[in-house]
C-alpha cells in the first residue's frame, strides 16, 4: 500500500469512528489494515499521525502504556451541528426527503457515535413540509441570477378549494429581476422588479415553479432601495399601500414592535402604561391581522383614514359570524 492511500485511510478512520470518549489504539489500527488484507507497523502508523498533526489535523494522542488516537476537533463543533440540523429540521421551505438527506450530510461531519445523538436530537416533533421539491434548486437559481444580474422567468400557483395547484395568470411567466431572497415566518420570499406590474413585488419561493434564468439583462435595483428597510415595513411579506402608522401600545408590547419593524423603530412614552411607536408597514388585512393579534394591547392611533379601514374590517368580520 502506497503511503499516501494509507494516510488517507487512517485520517478518513479517524474522522469517522474517533471522539473524546472513543479513541482507537494504534494495535487497532494495524489490524485493520491487516482486514484490509495491507500491512502496516505500529511505527509506520505513528509516524503518519504525526504527519497529519503537522499538516493542521486536529489529532490527540494518549500516551500510555499504549498509545491511542482520536480526532479532537472538526470543521464543525457538536452544539453547532445541533444547530445547523434543527435548522433545517424545522426549516418549512426544505422538503422532508431533502430535509433527511441533509442531515444525514451533516451529521456525517461528526464521528459515528456523535451521529446517533445527532439523530436522535432531531427527530421531537412533527414539523409541516412543503410539498414543493424544486425549492432547494430555485433558491439555487435566484442566486445565480442576481450574481449574473439576469431576469427570471418562472409559473407562479395558487391553490384550489379542493387543494389542486392553479397558475396564476393563466400560466403565463412572470418576468422579475430578482434582487435579494428574505427568510420571514418560516419562508423564503423574493424580491424584485416585476415587468407586468412596473413595480418591485415580493414573492414567496415555495409558490414558484418551473424557474429559469433568461438571457436578459436585469432591471437594476435603485441607488435608493434598501431590502431590509424594505423587509421591515412589509408584515409577513404581503402587499399593500406603504404608510406611516403610529401604534399605541402598552409598554410589554415593546418586544413584539422590535420583533416585527426592527430597534430603529420611532417611538415615545404617552404615560407610565404605553408608549407609541411610529412604524412604516403596508396597510393591508394582513397588517391589520397583526394588530389584531394583540387583543387590543396595541391598537392603531392613526392616521384616521387606517384607523377607520381596521374598523371596517372588523365590523365585516362581526357581521359575517354566525348567529
């Protein structure tokens, strides 16, 4: 066996099968190359450790009356890969088999006998997946295209009754010039310049299908536009006329204000039991929903004109409750 393939048979040995609590004794080394029907000395396999810890590998000998070896440290730390799995575990973009082959990649970033924590870590509650498979790809090519400065062409769906797929449009392409992807409530959205609308609109990833980068130049974004002050004014990504809105909260609501339109939001104590914040935010049912959350431990104070569109629609809300 050539010295090379050797090495990396005892570095890939390591890495696999050697933690802090189970190292491997140079004995077992050498009979495992004995297995694999090569031959190797206890000196020859001490002198190519020392040359992987020469070479930046992270090797810990134990020197007693034998000596033993295990990898002390990865690219990744076993709480960080906890973190990573979980991530995508709950992630409701990833699809569920996409979900279990990237933690099965991940997870063979740790030793065997961390894996199986690993596993078992992940697997405490149910989690909703989209049924999308292509999402992973189309993040994928949105990347491309914003990097190429290129337009995408892609079918955008809606949902039946009866829970069947409709395409919007009639099936025709939306055409965008995508400029970044926002992460919010458990989604991907995407944000660009859409032709049909002369506009910049958000869309959510897991409603696209059948993407494709195309050979033309994207609309460039302008010097002015700011994508996270962007994200911040619209809740839960829907759209809706842009306005400033004061909110009159009581002061324990402060943490969810912060949550939703971020520390620089403008705000000002009214007396020892609230506070108004003045946010930016889409004024749609769906910012309106938001308040509405709170059960009145935040409400709108104005302007008169959104003041009274919330009204209305809780009036429409009271009348269309059965009797």
């Amino acid at each position: 066996m050539r010295n090379k393939q050797r090495l990396l048979r005892i570095l890939r040995y390591l890495y696999e099968n050697t933690d802090e609590n189970h190292p491997v004794k140079t004995s077992e080394l050498v009979e495992m190359f004995s297995d694999q029907n090569a031959h190797a000395r206890r000196k020859t396999i001490q002198d190519d450790i020392r040359i992987l810890e020469k070479e930046g590998y992270d090797i810990e000998t134990i020197r007693s009356y034998y000596y033993a070896y295990y990898m002390r440290s990865r690219e990744f730390e076993l709480p960080e890969l906890k973190l990573l799995i979980d991530a995508v575990s709950s992630s409701r973009f990833i699809t569920k088999d996409k979900s279990e082959e990237l933690i099965e990649k991940l997870s063979g970033l740790a030793s065997k006998y961390q894996a199986e924590k690993l596993v078992r870590h992940i697997y405490t509650a149910e989690r909703l997946k989209p049924g999308n498979e292509n999402i992973y790809y189309i993040v994928d090519q949105i990347v491309d295209a914003i990097n190429e400065e290129k337009k995408v062409a892609f079918k955008y769906f809606d949902y039946t009754p009866k829970k069947e797929k409709v395409l919007r449009r009639g099936g025709e392409d939306y055409i965008v010039s995508p400029y970044g992807l926002i992460w919010d409530d458990n989604h991907y959205y995407m944000i660009g310049y859409f032709d049909h609308k002369e506009r910049i609109t958000t869309f959510r990833v897991d409603r696209v299908s059948t993407l494709g980068v195309i050979d033309e130049p994207a609309i460039p974004r302008p010097d002015d536009f700011d994508i996270n002050d962007y994200a911040q004014s619209r809740v839960n990504m829907f759209s809706g006329e842009l306005q400033e809105v004061v909110l009159q909260c009581e002061n324990e609501m402060m943490k969810s204000v912060i949550d939703q339109f971020g520390e620089d939001v403008e705000s000002e104590p009214v007396n020892r039991d609230f506070f108004r914040a003045t946010v930016k935010a889409n004024v749609s049912q769906t910012f309106f929903a938001w308040v509405f959350r709170f059960n009145g431990r935040i409400w709108i104070h104005g302007p008169a004109d959104v003041r009274e569109q919330y009204r209305e629609m809780l009036q429409r809300l009271q009348d269309q409750l059965p009797l």
